[in-house]
C-alpha cells in the first residue's frame, strides 16, 4: 500500500521519522513524497527496504547514509545525493549536483542526466552508473568501488584515486594526479556489464575506457611533493 | 718577563659562539632536508614555547572575597553539553573531556584504557579519524563520534550508537590541514576500516568532501539531525586561527557545542612546519571565542570546549575563568597512560630519541605500545591498569581546579571568571586579557 | 558566505512581477544568508534622468531638502523619491557619478547605494523577508535584478558591509564564498586611487572590477581577469544596464544553479531559490562550469554558453 507525503503539508521531521520508524518487515514497502520543491535531507538515514519516490527535485544531501532502500528521485538533485550511502539503490531521474555519491561505502547510484563536479569524491565501495557527463574533481580520492560514465569526464578525473575502477565511455578532459589509463580486462568488462545492466543503460561495455591508480602516491617520497 | 715567556702564553681567543638563529636544532634540519628531500613528519603538538596557562596566576579570596571550605562545602563540577537544540544533550561528571584520538594512531588496548578511564571518572572519549570500534563503544560510557573530511568508517549505524557527533572542520596542530596516517601504521585492521590497502600512506582531505563553509555546513547540520532524530548534541570542532569569527559561525551554522584547538593541541602525524608554525596559543584562543558566544547571546547555551596543551587541574580552572564550559585533553591523556614514560629509556635511545621527546608516533614502533599497531607492542599496554592511570589522573585534575575554585570563593568551577586572573607576562595579559600582576591594565585594555 | 538569486528577463510581459518573483526567491535563501539583504532592480529607463540610490541611518533629517542641494551642486532638476531607509535621486541624465561624487560633499552621513539610468540597490541588515517588506520590493517592475542574503563571515554586519556593491555605472556585484586576498588587494586598488568604503572581501572583488574597468577592459575582460588576480572561493553574479553574468572560482565549491526558459534566465545558489518560477518545471537546469565566465544580454538573443564581451 502507498503512502504518500507532502513535503508542502508536512515537516521533514515529520517524514524522515515516518521513514525511520519502518522496520525490516514493514508492509509499508511503498512511499511517495511530492513537493519536495528543493528541500535538504529528504529520506536520508533510511534503513529498511522500502521504495521511496520523490515526485520532483531536491537540495541537499537526497537519501544521505542510505541503506537497504530505494529512493527514486523524479527530477533533479542537489549536492551531495546518497552521500555516503551504504546499500540500497538511489535513482536520479534528472542531474546531479556536487558531490553525488561522496563517501559512498556500498551500494548503487544511477544518474540519467548529468553529474557536476566532484561526483564519488573519497568513494569506499559505492557503485556510481552516469547516464551523461561529470564535471570537474570527478572521484578525487576515490578508494574502492566503481564510477561508469557513460558521456564524458571533466578536469582531474581520479585525482589522487586510491583502488576505485573508474570506467568512461567519452573523452576525458584531463586525469588527476597518479590516475592513468588502465588495460580493460575480461573482468572489467563483466563488472561493467552487470552495472549497465542494473543502472538501464544501453551503452556497450566494450566502448569504455578503464582509469585507475599509477599507485605512484602511495608512500611518501621526494617526487610526490609539489 | 723574557721574550719567550709571552710567546709561550696563549694568546687571548674569541670563544666558539652557536648561531641563535643557525642553532645546531636548525643546522642539524637542514642537512636532514638536504639529506633526505622530504620534510619532518612527527606527531604531538607544538613543541615551542608560548605564552601559556602557566603566565596566569589565581587571585585567591581573603578579605575582600570569602574562600569555600575543601572537603565540606560543595564546589559543583558537573557540566551539561548539547542544551541548544539537542533532544539528548550529554552531562559530564566533571568538564574534561578526552580529545578525539583515531584507532589507528592508537591501539586498539590504548583506546579500550581512554574508554575505561573517562567512563570511570564521568567523562567522555571521542573516536578519531578511523572510525569507532567497538571496543571503544563498549568501553566508553559516553562517546563523541568525530564527523571527519576522510569519513573512514563513517556510517548512520555508529553515528546512531553515538552520544554526540562532531563535525571535525579542523585541530590545532595543523588547522587547514589534512590527517596523515603513514603506511607502517596501516595494518589489516586499519586497512579494512578505512577502505585503503594495507601499508601505503594515508593521506585525508582538507576540506570536507561534500560541504565548504559556513551556509553548507548549516545543511550538513541539519542531515545530521536528520539522521539521528534530533537527538545527539551536535558539536564543531576548530582549530584556533580566527576564533571569533570561526566560532560565531559555527554558532549561526547551529552548532550545540564549539571545541577550539589551540596550536599545542597534538596530532598523529603532520608535518613539523606545519605543527610549529600554523595556529594560535591555546591562551590566544578563549576569549575571542567566549566574545564571539556573548555578542551573539549563546554564552553558556552553545558550549565551549578549550583543548591543546591541558596538563593540570590549574589548566582546567584557567580555562574555565577564560569562559570555557569544558576542557579536553589529548596528549596528557596518552602520558598518563604511560607515553614517553622514563621506564622505556633504553628503547627510546634505540630509536635515536629520549623519553619525554619521542614524537615519531607515525612510524608505529611506539616503545610504550600506545601509538603503534605493533601486535607485540601493542601488549605492553595493559588497559585495565592504564584505565586506571588516566581515572587517576582526571580525578586529581579536578580536585585540584575545586581547590583552585574554592580558593576564589566559588561554588561551582564555572563560575571562575577572568577577574579570578592575573598574568605574569605583558603577552599572556594581553591574550588572556586579565591585568598584568600588581595592576588593573592589560595591554589593548580599553580606556587606557 | 550566502544566498544569491538573479532573474533575467526575456519575457516582458513578466517585468511587473520582477519584484515579487525576486522577493520569493530572496526569501527562500534566508537559510543561507539570515544576517542582512539586498536587491538590485534594473527598472524602466527614462531618457530624460539618471538615478542615484542613497541611504541614511537618520532619513528623516539626512533626506531633509538633500534634492535641492544637489540641485545646486549639479545644476539642473533633482527630485527626491524616498523608500524607508533609502531613496533615489533623479538627477539629469548622465549625472549619476557626478552626484554620488558631490554626495560625499553636500551630505556625508547619507551613503550611495548605487548610481546609473536603471539600476536601484536596496540594502539593509536583517532578515531577507523584514528587508524586501520594508522597500516592498515585491511592487517592484523591472528587466532584471539580482538578491543576495548575507552570513558574514570575517566582516561587520553593517548596511554597507551588505550586497550587492554597486562596482560601477549600472553595474553591481554579489558575491558567495570566500576571498583570501583581498587586504592586499584592497591595499592595491586603494593606492590605484579606487574607493573602498568596508573591510568586506566582496566590495573588494567589485572594486577590481572597476578598477580593471576604468582602464579600458570589458565586465567580461574584467571576470576573466578575476579569476587569475582573485584568490580564494567565489561565485558573482553581476549586473549591467542590459544584462547579467555568472562567473565561479576554478574550484567551484559553492552552489550554483541556473534554469532557463523563453521567458527568463535565472540564477540561485540552491534550486529550492527557483522553484516558484513560472515554468520551472520545464526549464532547462544546470550549473555554471568553473572558471568560465558566462553572460547574457537584452541586445542579442540570449546564449547560456555565450562569453562575456
């Protein structure tokens, strides 16, 4: 059964502890929320497996430290989207601003328009889909997990990066500090199959490109300080 | 007198004179950095000397003021942190709280005896960058979660289980700087925690990854909130630059409680240049940050937590007349647990160093097997025994700023106020802004 | 550190409401920005007179028979239209620098807001809903106008130490982040000769604007050469007799976000800022790239991608 929330009728507070209070075996599996009208917070720390739609765009920090649930977003979303997300699955219908998927530890964030600046930024797990373009500072310091791409990348792509796969189908204006161009292996192709697949993209795995760490940063020596 | 005779006498010489400024410290540096093309990194705080608490001195009642009897008349300690809008705001037996220490720069036994001793004497510890174990949970009645730029091992299971959650923007060690954890201090443990593979250096941001200033962190705030219900005090910890304008930031950002670093306060591992020439004394730091709470009307609604370079019940009671609700201690909390103890002598020597000066916790090889992931070091540090060390410890700090209260004639430590001061130096009059000793001016004092 | 919003109009049959749609959206920023406010509105031009906006803390006496001594001092017709604090000058037309020069003569305590054919600046401490009720911005018809919400950071809350600073004839800048350059800076533009009336990093940015102006670049010339001489975080909006432009720093940490449609363009520093404008629904959104100067005009057909000239 649908429940639905209006964030013009309602309070944050009022929603996110409705969110909250849904345990494991709720059978309220299926939430709405419209007029979210560029709120902050909206559905963020869930943790049961419950749909959440969002009937229009946000502001900051959409389904922050999710887990378990899935939070579809009809529109777009503001800085900082699934930050440090832990598990579930969060859908962006329209662009992402900063940030998107920042800390990620686990699991996916489809994007179908585009992401701005610094999406994964220090990602530790996540799984970021892009169905258009990243900006600038894309995965700085990503540590684990995976960033497809499926338009192109902007300045400094992966600066920095530690063990994050970073997968581009389009050009890339420039790569970070200690990020390089990587050999596309049977597995990479698999893992990038498999994310395309769940995130509803048609683009081909063999089209990509995969970046990743020259691990010449590692340990600290003359050469790396500038 | 013969010819000869004065040939024989030596001659008057001009003695051999050290640089002050090439000093032999320096001159030994520079062939280091020659050496090596790498600059120092150690942990600790500054190591210079600054004007300090030690330039204050109480002015005890007598005639004029009435002191309070030790033993028999109550001298309040209690503190209450998290009353602006948390629905669960902590309350400390006593307002010295530990200083966040990750594990990883310490052991897991270092962070189990911080746990013990503050739990045992009413007080909290706070988890470091690295996320919180749950040693550390278990043993910590009251736990700060440190809300850090790297976010290694951050999650809302953790912040959940927290008492209070502080966004770290920066410490006085190295305020603008990142955190260094370097590769002989990333065991498997570690490694699992942070996401990072095992052995390379680790290096965190400087800035938070998805926030900058003071009109975003309003939002980070409030996701916070969001998350844990509205329930955990939400502090800001800054290292001291700018107090005033930091701290009525933090306030109008909606912070519960402001915790300011002053330049001696201690880190795991950064750059000497950084920890010997960026930040402001501790001394330096209060009263901007207390005028700061005032203008705005939060003084004593919004806390203020004082830390670097807090050694004694003195420190704590200097603090709080400055206008701090609280103190917190990082690096007197790891010697009473038995850092740089004497009994170590012999292996301090072997690394080149002496007991009271070893800073070179980064590397791991800690001989009091505090500040190291060493398995067998690690042993050396009983947590039950040290636990108890550092509950002594806070108990005598505290006895001695109740001394030190009641002397002034004050029933509760917070209400020590600047006027309980003097300073013995023109700079610390100056910072601390009390009178010089023996008059009623202080440099910069108005109306003079 | 702060809220902006800006609205550029394309449709004319929206310039009535410029006022009440800039009014929501500096509203909805207060979060951002809940220590002062201000709002600069391109009205009408009227061929025959120039404006200059001025503000007292004393209007009462400051704008006591202040049209006719500027009458004098300028020669020609000067009239007097007060609006609570504030009030603007109409002054024959192209004397609008003339008279915020003999302003700081004939009436030192009352400040110069702004000078130009269009432009007014509104500007006052408080909250961004107390300060729009105060002017009823939301009256207010116009081609464009942008708002700003202050939290300062290192500078007093003051009237003056509030955006947008007026940088030049119509022109006028707002500013989000922060600059850590600008004591030298100012130092700099001060010995070039420039005035400089606050310790605020912003009328420090607008400042070099006009200094870079006055010697012969272009607003679009002048923000490409901010991004080299300013150091530190910023995203400006900036204003001119007919047009606005977006620039933001090369790392580009501080929020932004742009939506146009056939009627308008628009600019706030969160999307909650835009989400009462007509059509936004359908409006195409995105956010300026770094370090790219952007610029739209009433000359020319509006081009989002289009550089400053």
């Amino acid at each position: 059964m649908m429940q639905t929330y209006d964030l013009q009728a309602n309070s944050l507070r009022e929603l996110n502890a409705a969110l909250h209070a849904q345990a494991n075996d709720t059978n309220q599996t299926s939430w709405e929320i419209v007029n979210p009208r560029g709120s902050h917070a909206v559905a963020v720390g869930l943790d049961a497996p419950i749909e959440v739609s969002v009937k229009g765009s946000t502001g900051y920090y959409t389904a922050g430290m999710n887990k378990q649930a899935t939070v579809h977003v009809h529109g777009s979303a503001g800085p900082g989207v699934a930050e440090n997300m832990m598990s579930g699955t969060v859908v962006i219908e329209g662009d992402a601003s900063q940030y998107a998927g920042a800390t990620g530890h686990g699991g996916l964030l489809v994007i179908k328009g585009n992401a701005s600046s610094r999406c994964g930024i220090s990602m530790k797990g996540i799984n970021i889909v892009v169905h258009g373009n990243v900006g600038h500072m894309s995965a700085f310091m990503a540590q684990s997990g995976n960033l497809v791409v499926c338009g192109d990348a902007g300045d400094a792509l992966g600066d920095s990066i530690y063990e994050a796969r970073l997968f581009v189908r389009g050009s890339v204006k420039s790569l970070g500090a200690d990020c390089i161009e990587k050999e596309m292996r049977p597995e990479h192709i698999e893992i990038l199959r498999d994310l395309l697949d769940r995130a509803g993209s048609d683009a081909k795995p063999e089209e990509f490109k995969r970046y990743g760490s020259a691990r010449q940063l590692y340990n600290f020596k003359v050469d790396n300080a500038y | 007198m013969s010819v000869k005779d004065i040939k024989d006498k030596t001659p008057p010489r001009t003695m051999p004179i050290q640089s002050a400024t090439f000093s032999n410290p320096i001159n030994a540096e520079i062939r280091r950095a020659a050496a090596t093309g790498i600059y120092d990194i150690r942990g600790g705080g500054a190591k210079r000397r600054v004007p300090h608490f030690d330039d204050l001195l109480f002015l005890g009642a007598s005639v004029s003021r009435y002191p309070l009897e030790g033993y028999r008349e109550k001298c309040d300690t209690k503190v209450t942190l998290g009353t602006r809008f948390a629905k669960k705001p902590i309350e400390l037996d006593i307002p010295i709280t530990i200083a966040g220490m990750s594990f990883g720069a310490l052991s897991g036994p270092a962070k189990e005896a911080l746990g013990r001793g503050a739990s045992a004497a009413g007080t909290s510890t706070t988890t470091g960058d690295g996320g919180m174990t749950p040693e550390e949970r278990g043993h910590s009645s009251k736990l700060v979660y440190q809300y850090l730029p790297s976010r290694y091992g951050m999650n809302p299971d953790d912040l959940r289980k927290a008492d209070a959650i502080e966004v770290v923007v920066g410490q006085g060690a190295k305020p603008g700087g990142g955190g260094m954890l370097l590769g002989q201090k990333i065991s498997d443990r570690v490694a699992e925690m942070r996401n990072l593979p095992k052995g390379i250096d680790q290096r965190s941001a400087c800035r938070h990854p998805d926030w900058t200033g003071p009109d975003d962190l309003e939002i980070k705030i409030l996701e916070l909130r969001e998350i844990t219900a509205w329930e955990k005090p939400i502090y800001v910890k800054v290292g001291g630059t700018r107090p005033y304008y930091d701290t009525a930031l933090a306030v109008k950002a909606g912070a519960d409680v402001v915790v300011l670093d002053g330049m001696q306060g201690g880190t795991a591992a950064t750059q000497d240049v950084f920890i010997e020439h960026v930040g402001l004394p501790t001394l330096a730091c209060i009263r901007p940050a207390v005028q700061a709470l005032q203008d705005l009307g939060v003084h004593r609604e919004v806390q203020l937590i004082v830390s670097g370079g807090i050694r004694t019940g003195a420190d704590v009671a200097k603090a709080m007349a400055l206008g701090a609700d609280a103190v917190a201690i990082g690096t007197a909390a790891l010697i009473a647990l038995g850092d740089n103890d004497p009994r170590w002598e012999s292996e301090y020597q072997k690394l080149g160093t002496t007991s009271g000066a070893y800073d070179d916790w980064h590397e791991g090889q800690d001989p009091a097997g505090i500040t190291t992931q060493d398995a067998e070091l690690q042993k050396r540090l009983d947590p039950i025994e040290a636990g108890r060390h550092l509950r002594n410890y806070l108990s005598v700090m505290t006895l001695e700023a109740q001394t030190i209260a009641r002397a002034c004639g004050h029933n509760n430590l917070h209400n020590l106020e600047p006027e309980d001061l003097c300073a013995l130096t023109m700079e610390a009059a100056a910072m601390a802004r009390v009178p010089l000793a023996g008059t009623e001016w202080y440099p910069g004092k108005p109306g003079f | 550190m702060c809220g902006i919003v800006g609205l550029f109009l394309k449709d004319k049959a929206l310039e009535p409401q410029l006022g009440a749609l800039l009014t929501d959206m500096l509203i909805t920023m207060t979060d951002r920005g809940p220590d002062s406010a201000g709002i600069a509105i391109y009205g009408a031009e009227d061929t025959s007179a120039s404006k200059l906006t001025v503000q007292a803390e004393d209007p009462d006496t400051a704008f006591d028979g202040l049209a006719d001594k500027m009458a004098a001092a300028l020669g020609g017709k000067v009239t007097l239209t007060r609006n609570d604090t504030h009030a603007v000058l109409q002054v024959p037309a192209g004397k609008a620098e003339e008279a915020r020069t003999a302003l700081r003569e004939i009436a030192p305590e009352v400040r110069a807001m702004s000078f130009g054919d269009t432009l007014e600046i509104y500007k006052e401490v408080g909250l961004p809903k107390d300060v729009a009720a105060r002017f009823d911005i939301a009256k207010m018809s116009g081609t464009h106008g942008i708002g700003h919400t202050r939290m300062a950071t290192e500078s007093a809350v003051t009237t003056l130490g509030a955006h947008p600073f007026n940088t030049g004839s119509d022109q006028c800048l707002v500013h989000n982040g922060s600059l850590s350059n600008h004591n030298s800076l100012r130092r700099k533009l001060q010995r070039e000769g420039i005035h400089i009336e606050t310790q605020n990093d912003t009328e420090v940015g607008a400042a070099y604007l006009t200094w870079k102006m006055q010697n012969g670049a272009t607003l679009g010339e002048a923000l490409e050469a901010s991004l080299e001489d300013l150091d530190g975080f910023f995203n400006f909006v900036v204003g001119t007799k007919d047009g606005f432009g977006v620039v933001r720093d090369p790392i580009a940490c501080k929020p932004a976000v742009m939506a146009e449609t056939d009627q308008y363009v628009a600019f706030g520093s969160e999307y909650r800022a835009l989400v009462n404008l007509p059509g936004i629904e359908t409006a195409r959104v995105w956010e300026p790239e770094p370090a790219t100067v952007y610029f739209w005009t009433h000359d020319q057909a509006p081009n989002p991608k289009k550089k400053a000239a």
